[in-house]
C-alpha cells in the first residue's frame, strides 16, 4: 500500500526534530533521611565496645579523659543516605546539601568536619540518652568491629583501623557556633564543599560503594563533644539533593533512528517519482 506523501513528509519532520533537538533534561529535587546512624564510642577493650544505635549522634570528645591524651572520650558519628534508590540512574547531581541539629549547643565553636566512608558497618538496638553510650547490642557499629557479635565479640567484623576506615579527603566541613543556643540547623553544602557533590554523584554511579559519610569534630582536647539528632529524633538529619535526570539512551537513539528512517523514506520516494 503507498503512503500518502503528505504522512511520508510529516513522519520526516517529527523525526528530524527529535533527531537535532535533544529531549529535554529534567530538573529535579529530593530530601532523604537516613537509612542508617550510629556513633563510634572510643573503647580499645573488645568486651566493653560501646554504641549508640539509636540515640543521638556525637561528635568531638567528652571530658572523660580531661585534657590528657584520649583513650575513651572520642564520638564520632556515622550516616548514610540511599541515593541509588531515590534518583533515577545515570542523573547528574548539581547540588547537595546536608543538614543536622545541633541538640546541645555548647562546648565551643568547632568545625566539624565529613569524611567518606570506605567500608559498611551496622545499627544495632544500642541506646543510652547521653554521650557514654550503651553497651553494643547485635550489629552495631563500634569503635573497634563494623558489626558487632554479641555472643562471641573477638570474632566481630574489625575496622581495619580503630575508629573507622575513611577517606583521608575531607567532603565538607561546617562551624558549629554554641553562642546560638540548642535546637540550631547547621548545614553542610556542595557550594562550599565540591567533594559532598562528588560524594553522591559516585554512590548513584556505584551504589555497592556507598557507605556514607564518618562525621568527625575537635578531637584535640577533652570536652568539645557535639550532639546532634539522629535519625531515632525530630527533625532528623536531611539531604537534599539536587539532579538533572538524563534520558535513557534507547529513547534517545530510538528517536534519532525514526529521523533516519523518516529521511530515508522520503528520499526514495521522491527518487521514485522522479523516474
């Protein structure tokens, strides 16, 4: 059966279009809370590790040790987000930014510092409602072991180093002020911190890589220690993320091929007519 030239002519040019114009790029936001928290309680005994699964977040060092050297004063916190599942694959992150609340607001005015984390670790039941912890409960995260095995603590998944295996590169880093009082938001942000960005763009490239951020403040000296909600508390800690979702290639080539074709078609038919 002939096609009307007049259907032939306007399947060349809806292809065309689709073929020179590129598919428009969509501009997106999303908020995520965390999938997982915990806090590293610095305890170098493997049968007394400490944990706070699912209590607040600290950071910093309390005054267990006073001004001497740390030996079980260090917190630092542990969070993690799941990009892969929350933006489709293959988008480009434009933005990020991380935002936690500061309970406390004391202990003076320290950066506090993000560092990708390099291997998994666990949230356990754990739970005390201030910085010493509880003992670690089944699959937490300690200061010496990822998770944690109750019945038998030595053969615990270790760290390979005590305290957590981190990037060594700082992601982001954010003055936590206490002359503002309890209850304060404080932000991390990929306008001040271009490897936050580089952080989430990696985790949505390679989800299998994504074991979030390690949050570290002053460890220099005793009582600096930071708390910070967690994800058991209200507002839990949020990151927003911003994205340009790219088409699927097939779309794209799909499209470009109706083009080809479409142009094909009526370059044969106007061959045909000419003979």
């Amino acid at each position: 059966m002939k096609v009307p030239a007049m259907y032939r002519t306007y399947l060349f040019w809806i292809g065309l279009v689709f073929l020179v114009v590129p598919p428009s790029l969509n501009a997106a936001v999303v908020t995520l809370n965390p999938v997982k928290d915990n806090t590293l309680i610095q305890q170098s005994d493997p049968l007394l590790q400490r944990s706070n699964g699912q209590g607040d977040i600290f950071i910093g060092r309390t005054n267990q040790d006073g001004q001497g050297p740390a030996t079980i004063s260090i917190r630092r916190g542990l969070v993690e987000f799941d990009v892969a599942n929350s933006i489709p694959a293959g988008s480009i992150i434009t933005s990020v930014t991380l935002t936690m609340r500061d309970v406390m607001g004391l202990n003076g005015d320290p950066v506090v510092y993000l560092h990708r984390l390099l291997g998994d670790w666990g949230e356990g039941a754990s739970f005390q409602n201030g910085g010493q912890g509880d003992l670690a409960k089944e699959g937490d995260a300690t200061w010496l072991y990822t998770f944690f095995n109750v019945a038998n603590p030595t053969a615990s998944t270790a760290w390979i180093n005590p305290g957590g295996d981190f990037s060594s590169t700082v992601s982001g880093s954010a003055t936590i002020f206490d002359d503002l009082g309890a209850g304060q938001l404080f932000s991390w942000t990929s306008a001040n911190n271009s490897q936050l960005l580089a952080d989430v763009q990696s985790w949505l490239n390679n989800p299998s890589t994504n074991f979030g951020w390690i949050i570290i403040g002053d460890e220099s000296k005793g009582q600096t220690a930071k708390r910070f909600n967690s994800s058991e508390s209200s507002p839990q800690p949020s990151l927003v993320i911003s994205y340009t979702a790219i088409p699927e290639a097939s779309s794209i080539a799909m499209l470009g091929t109706m083009g080809l074709l479409g142009g094909v078609w009526l370059r044969v038919s106007r061959s045909r007519r000419m003979n």
